[in-house]
C-alpha cells in the first residue's frame, strides 16, 4: 500500500520530470494534481477513436477499484506524442498499438531517424486486437487472399498505416505493384477510398480497426462488400516473423451479411508503462483492471476476449512490467 507521505513525494518528483517535456504545460493546466490521491494520466488516440473510448473506460475501472488512484485521459495526435511523453515522464501509462511499440523499442518505421531511445518502457497486458482486413466486392470474386492477384485495389493514402499494411502484406506474397491491373492510393479522410470501392474503381481495400464497425457495416449494406479470409502459409510466417502481428479471428455474425467467420492478421492495442513507475501502482492497477473485466468485455464487443495472461503479454518484443509480472504470478495466471 502506497502511503500518503510516498505519494506526495511521487507526486512532487514526477511534477518537476515533466516540466521540459512536449506540451507538459497543456497537460498540468487540464488535470491539476489532487491532493487526496496518486494521479495517473493515461495517454489515448483522440477524442472519438476506440483508444479513447477504451481509455476513459479504463479510468472508471481504475478510478472505481483501485483506492487513492485518480486516473485521467489524455487524448493525443499520434503514438509519437504519446510514447515521447511516456518516456520523458510527462504521461505514466499509454494505449499503444504493438506495431508503433515494436517500431520504437528497434527505431524503425516513423522512429527511424529519431534520435531517442524508448528502453525504458514496459509492457502491463494487451487489452484488444486491431484486425487487418481485406474488404473485397462481392463482384470480383476474391474469396482468398491469393485472388487478389490481378484485381484493381488500394492501398491507401502514402504512409498511412492503411499502406504500410498492404505493404507488409506484399512482401509476404512475394508481391509488387505490377501484378494487380490498378494501384491506387486514396486516403480513407472524406470516404475517398469508399467511394471509390462502391463505384467499382478499385475492387479492394484494406479496413484498420476493430469489429463491429458501423461504418463497415454500411458498406456492406450499400455497396455489396465482403470480409475476405487472410489464412494462408505467407501471411502465417509473416505472423511469425514479426512479434507486433498476431492472428486474430473475426466471428461468424459479427456483420449480417457475414455468416461464416473468417480469419485475419494484425496488431494489439497495449497497456504500456514507463519502468519508474512503482511496481505497487502498476499491480493496483492491474487488479483493479482483470478483477472487474466483465465490466470491460460488456463496454464493447472487441473487449470482449480481454484477459491478464503471461501468454497473451509477449508482444513487441518488450518486457514485462515488475508489477504487472507480480500480479500474474500471484494470480497463477
């Protein structure tokens, strides 16, 4: 138990750590520190993302479960913003996608020619998968991955997370842009990439998010779209040879015009701390989090498979949160 002397001296180091750091001074003015209890400020996507929304979720948990924790979310822009604030100290947990994490831990992808370093991260648990799916028109009779060879398609607007799938994807196949009959890159801002789908110029699209999506939903419903299965012995290896991928099962039903399920690829949207974060905080808030995970799984349905394993935490090639391994360990999970 952390006792009110410890917490205002984590409270007062803290404050001065995040002085210098990018935008500290937006975060400090938003969420005043409480004198009553330990403040956590949890870094999200934006206002209106599922990262966000999962977020404040998790701050209720928290808030509701966990005695003297006060947690806060922080929308952000980027992953970018969140992980050099989590660094630095300015954020104590993120929501982050595995890909960003991995691309970060190796300095590769956006980090490439960043000159710092994210060793001191660690990893509480993944809480959601983010599927990586082929959305093909019921008229081109794409049903494989491998069908896809020859069709019109696009891969999404120049590095965008949308084109840097397709891309990984490519390179699984063995693939390049010579073997489908049209490459475009439209970007999904302004329903550019749906509008070309539904008037039948590109035949292929790739959808980043989890499921159910109402936006998908209608695109189904309007343009005669279907969920295509990625199961094959490539993408297999890619899974394999990349810790930030992972296989992931869209159920039957999930859409109303999807009766068979369907299997993909994709990343997982994690927990992550920074190392000075006390052992004792991260364990609260782990319990505070799997204790009540029915309250989790009943906020949406991608929540729904969220649990506290050492199986499910080796992702992106980070370690393991202190606290987090403690509670894993004395749940005999």
């Amino acid at each position: 138990m952390i006792t009110s002397k410890e917490a205002g001296n984590n409270r007062f180091i803290r404050f001065f750590k995040r002085a210098p750091v990018i935008s500290v001074f937006l975060i400090v003015g938003l969420f005043p520190f409480s004198a009553d209890a330990f403040d956590i400020l949890l870094g999200t996507g934006e206002t209106g993302t599922f990262s966000h929304f999962t977020g404040r979720t998790i701050c209720r948990m928290i808030n509701k479960h966990a005695d003297d924790i006060d947690c806060k979310t922080v929308p952000a822009p980027d992953a970018v913003h969140n992980l050099t604030n989590l660094r630095a100290g300015s954020l104590d947990i993120v929501l982050i996608d595995s890909s960003m994490l991995q691309d970060a831990m190796n300095k590769t992808g956006y980090f490439e020619f960043f000159d710092i370093g994210y060793e001191n991260l660690r990893a509480l648990f993944p809480l959601y998968d983010i599927p990586i799916t082929l959305v093909a028109r019921s008229d081109a009779r794409i049903t494989s991955l491998q069908a896809l060879k020859g069709k019109r398609i696009n891969t999404g607007a120049p590095r965008s997370l949308h084109q840097l799938a397709f891309e990984a994807i490519m390179r699984a196949k063995r693939w390049s842009k010579n073997d489908f009959s049209l490459v475009q890159e439209l970007s999904a801002s302004q329903s550019q990439d749906t509008l070309a789908f539904c008037h039948g110029t590109v035949q292929a699209m790739i959808h980043i998010g989890v499921h159910p999506d109402d936006a998908l939903q209608q695109l189904f419903r309007l343009c005669k779209a279907d969920l295509v299965n990625m199961n094959d012995s490539d993408i297999g290896k890619l899974i394999k040879d990349h810790p930030a991928f992972a296989k992931i099962d869209i159920a039957a039903d999930t859409y109303a015009s999807q009766p068979k399920g369907i299997t993909t690829f994709g990343t997982r949207m994690i927990l992550v701390a920074s190392e000075n974060l006390d052992d004792q905080t991260v364990y609260r808030i782990t319990a505070a989090i799997d204790s009540h995970r029915k309250y989790l799984r009943g906020a949406h349905r991608a929540l729904a498979d969220f649990s506290v394993t050492a199986k499910k935490i080796n992702v992106a090639g980070i370690q393991l949160h202190p606290g987090a391994a403690k509670y894993i360990s004395a749940e005999g999970q």
